[in-house]
C-alpha cells in the first residue's frame, strides 16, 4: 500500500489545489456560502508547522498526518499578528491583568455574536477551557460527589471531576434517525441523578457531534438543572463557529432569559478555537451570580494565576478585528465539512459521517461497519494511525467506542490526502479479509 507522506504535503497540495481549480472533481450542498470558489491563499497556504513544537504536529512523529487536536493549520488573523508583533516590540513580559479595552471587547463581542448583555464584574479569566473546567469541579462539590454529563463529549468533561475526587454520570446523547438530531435522553438523566449529583456541564455548540442545541432543549435542561439543584456549567466556546447560522443559529443559556436559571450557572468562551490561537492561553469564565462567582474564585485560588500578556492581546485583537477573517473562515470551513461528507459518503461506505454537521471543524464518525474487519480490540482510530498514516481523535476519549473524530481545519488539500490514505488503507484490509480462508467459509 502507497502511503501519501506529509514531508510531501506542500508539493503535493499545490497540485491538488490545481486540479480542484480546473475541474469539479466534488459535489457540495448547495447553499448560499458553502460551495467551493477556488484557491484561498488564506486557508489553502498553510505554514509548515513540524518546527514550532506543534502538539498536533509532534505527537505522532513527522510520518504522521495529524487530523485529530482541536488545532486549525491556519495562519491566525493578520490583525493578531500585528498585535503579537507590537506587544513583542515593548519588550518587557510581565505578569498582565486585562485592560479596560479588554473587558470592553468582550462585552462588544459576546453582545454582538452571542445576544447577550454582559456586565464587566460577571467576567472571571483563565488560562483556557481546561482550567476553568477544573476549577468548577472543585468548586461544585468533593469525594463521593459527582458530576453529570452527556457522552460522546470533550475529553476533559470526563476526567476533570476526578480532580475534585468526584464521579463522572456519562448520560449518552440519542441520535434520532427519523429527523437526523441528536437529542438529549432526559429520561435516563431522571433516572441517573442523585442528591449528590452538584453540576451538569453542556457544551453548546457541541463537540465533537456538532450539535447547536434549540432554546427549547436548553430550556428542559435548565428545569433539570433546577429541579435537582445543579449548577449548570453551559461550554459555549464553539459560539461564534456555527457552519449554519440561518438554520441553527445558536442559542446561548443566558438567552433563555431564566432568572432563577442564571444564579447558578458558568459560561465558558474563548477566542482561542475560532481565531486560531488555543496556545496562547486565554479564556473567561461568564457568571452573573456574585454567590456562584465568589465560590469560583476561590477555587481558583492557587491553581489559576495571572493571564500571560500575549493571550489578552491576542483576544482583544480578535475581538476588535478579526470578523472579516472570520467569515472567510467559515465560509471555507463549510465547503471542507461538504468534501468531507461527500468523500467518506461515496469512497468509504464503511464510514458513516452523522448529518446536519451544524458547528465546529470537527466531524463525527461512525466506524462500527469497520470494526469487524479489524483484529479484536483494536480501534479505527489505531488503525489509521498504523496503515494510512493518519492521527484522528479516537472516541474512546469521548466515551464511546467503534468512533473518531476527524478535524477539518485545514488545507482541503490537506484533508484530500488524509482521507485517500484512509481510503486505500480500508480498502487494503477488505480485500486482505475477503482473501481469507475464513471469508471463503
């Protein structure tokens, strides 16, 4: 089997790229911002990133061809750059506290995208998602407690309550086949909390199915969260990442205009995923209640410091000059959902890419008609790893098995030759097991 090298990813792209200009070598959805127009130096020329100890790059050694972290390969807005530059420029590093511009532009931004008011006092900062994610453990309860959330989801949802000595109640989201949605199984989260049940945390938009939950579904859970005496912790990092805003447009928790439902909720947001710049480090915490506030704060205590300079930097930038990127951004990341989609639905049957792929770059995978062609207890995502020199995300870290994550922020030149390795590889292996004596039984 010819495997596809990314030492060769820059040649190899640009040839790509040409053919994909010169002729329509893939249907999309046709819909007003998703179809392919062309070559996008923006998104289609993506620095070499083996050399900047890259995560996503590095993990898997420079074999590898890296589909899975929550890491676009795209070159940041230029105005974070420019940012970047003039704050490197001054040339003393210390410990930062944000600005008033800073505070400002949160407020700007979250009322502008997300329709919401917020007030200066509500923002609590951190070093990122994670962080905030632990500190809400810790806050929300101790040993023998736990905490309640749907899976598949966001890794650390999983393992950050154990910090606290808490249990993680994994409810698993349903997938209705009838209207292609994932649903909310209240039912079984009825039946699986208990007194000692302090927190439910969502993450809306979702990752990794790509869900945008209705503000009728949010209002069920916040009578859950209610009728329990949950804080609710709603991740909305992905908010301003919606691929489909006239269809799903997202709804935020503190939308839902919900008094009672406000004091005892968290709400995380980021610049970090949709501007390109998670290491950086930057990201706050929204929570309306002074009680609920007080109690997170002092949490944190000793385990989130100070926010390095660049990071405040980096989200003002973004926040203030980053929409025209943005929506170039989104607009390019539709088309490759629509590639990605096409692809695996007419070259690799044995994949199933669930529909209505509505936020995120991040797509969700069905690999259980793979399984049977593979040796007992090895999963697709080891499998890609070791015959097509592709890294996805394995969905046991999500927790569910026979699942990946794919993720598409990046050159679509790029993800063309990652998904042909996983074609060739999958095809290698049913044509081996349908050689073999067992197959002719």
């Amino acid at each position: 089997m010819r495997l596809v090298q990314p030492s060769f990813l820059s040649t190899l792209a640009c040839s790509v790229v040409r053919q994909l200009k010169s002729r329509n070598t893939f249907a999309t959805r046709r819909h007003s911002s998703s179809s392919y127009s062309g070559y996008n130096p923006l998104f289609d020329d993506a620095p070499d990133r083996r050399a900047t100890s890259s995560l996503k790059w590095t993990k898997y050694g420079p074999d590898i061809l890296p589909l899975w972290v929550a890491d676009m390969d795209f070159r940041a807005p230029q105005c974070v750059i420019d940012a970047m530059h003039a704050r490197a420029e001054h040339g003393v590093y210390g410990y930062s506290v944000p600005r008033e511009e800073v505070t400002q532009a949160v407020i700007k931004y979250l009322e502008r995208t997300a329709h919401y008011k917020v007030e200066p006092e509500w923002i609590v900062w951190s070093h990122g998602l994670v962080p905030a994610l632990t500190v809400a453990a810790r806050m929300a309860g101790g040993a023998g407690d736990s905490v309640m959330t749907n899976t598949p989801i966001y890794p650390p949802f999983l393992w950050t309550p154990k910090t606290a000595d808490m249990q993680t109640l994994q409810v698993p989201l349903r997938f209705d086949e009838d209207l292609g949605q994932w649903r909310m199984d209240l039912a079984k989260m009825e039946s699986l909390v208990t007194p000692r049940t302090k927190m439910f945390t969502l993450c809306n938009p979702h990752n990794p199915v790509g869900k945008v939950f209705t503000a009728q579904e949010l209002g069920e859970l916040g009578d859950f969260c209610k009728r329990h005496d949950l804080v609710l912790l709603s991740d909305e990092i992905y908010h301003d990442l919606i691929l489909e805003p006239d269809r799903t447009p997202h709804v935020p928790i503190a939308a839902l205009g919900d008094a009672d439902l406000m004091k005892r909720t968290i709400i995380l947001h980021a610049a970090s995923k949709t501007y390109n710049v998670p290491g950086l480090s930057c990201a706050y915490a929204v929570i309306p209640d002074i009680e609920l506030r007080t109690r997170f704060k002092r949490a944190a205590r000793g385990f989130v410091t100070e926010i390095n300079a660049f990071g405040y930097e980096s989200l003002h930038a973004s926040y203030t000059g980053g929409e025209e990127w943005r929506q170039a951004m989104l607009s390019y990341l539709r088309g490759n959902r629509d590639f990605l989609v096409h692809f695996i639905k007419t070259r690799i049957p044995l994949l199933r890419p669930y529909s209505n792929h509505d936020a995120t770059y991040l797509l969700w995978v069905d690999t259980s008609a793979l399984a049977p062609y593979l040796s007992q207890g090895v999963e697709a995502a080891t499998f890609f790893l070791e015959n097509a020199q592709v890294a996805v995300s394995d969905g046991r870290d999500f927790g569910v098995f026979h699942h990946v994550r794919i993720n598409f922020g990046c050159p679509r030149a790029r993800l063309q030759i990652g998904l042909e390795n996983m074609e060739r590889a999958i095809n290698d292996v049913v044509a081996a097991a349908e050689k073999s004596p067992r197959a002719k039984d």
